[in-house]
C-alpha cells in the first residue's frame, strides 16, 4: 500500500485548510485510516482515525474543529481542519492498516503551518 498526502500549506490562524490522503495498491487490506501530526520538538500525536465502517475518532486537542472523512472504497481520506491554530503547525502523515497493525503504512507526510 502507498499513500500520499496532499493539501498541506501555509495559512493564517483562523482558517482552513483540507488535507487528502489516496491510497494505492492493495487497499482491500486496510481496515482503518488516520492522520498523526508531529511538530518539532514534540511527539507524534494521533489526530484522528476512521474505519471501513465509518466508526471515527478525534483528539480532544482538534475537536470540534477537525472532521476526518473518507470516501465509500476507503481509498481517499481527508482531514477538514477549521479554526487552526498556531498549536497545530505541524507535519501531518497519513497512517493506514489492517485492525491489527494498523500503523503499519505511513506516508511521506504534508506540512502544515498556522501563521499569526
């Protein structure tokens, strides 16, 4: 499985951006998806995460303010980020998987950062 991340950018706090990960190869072995985030300095923080059946997570740290979504053949998935912040500036990777490995496919990662 490869993904590839897209729609990271340079924007003012406040505003939006949308992030897209595409999968490719063999997709019918993920089960779940996700975005991580790290910023410098930091861990990596698990952002959110969807299954084939729709079933979401958010971090406390992004709800309310972050929507993860997928497409019905769980081979697109977005991450709609609203309100951003300077705390959210961060490289952002898409993570996908089996249920029991489900980090076992990271991409390349988009960076994202929130201006003042």
């Amino acid at each position: 499985v490869q993904l590839m991340e897209s729609g990271g950018g340079l924007v003012q706090a406040g505003g939006s951006l949308k992030l897209s990960c595409e999968a490719s190869g063999s997709i019918s072995d993920i089960t779940i998806m996700g975005w991580f985030r790290q910023a410098p300095g930091n861990p990596q923080e698990l952002v959110a995460s969807i299954t084939t059946g729709g079933t979401t997570y958010t971090a406390d740290s992004v709800k309310d303010r972050f929507t993860i979504s997928k497409d019905n053949a769980m081979n697109t998935m977005y991450l709609q980020m609203d309100s951003l912040t300077l705390d959210d500036t961060a490289v952002y990777y898409c993570v996908a998987g089996p249920y029991s490995d489900w980090y076992k496919w990271w991409g390349q990662g988009t960076q994202v950062t929130v201006s003042s």
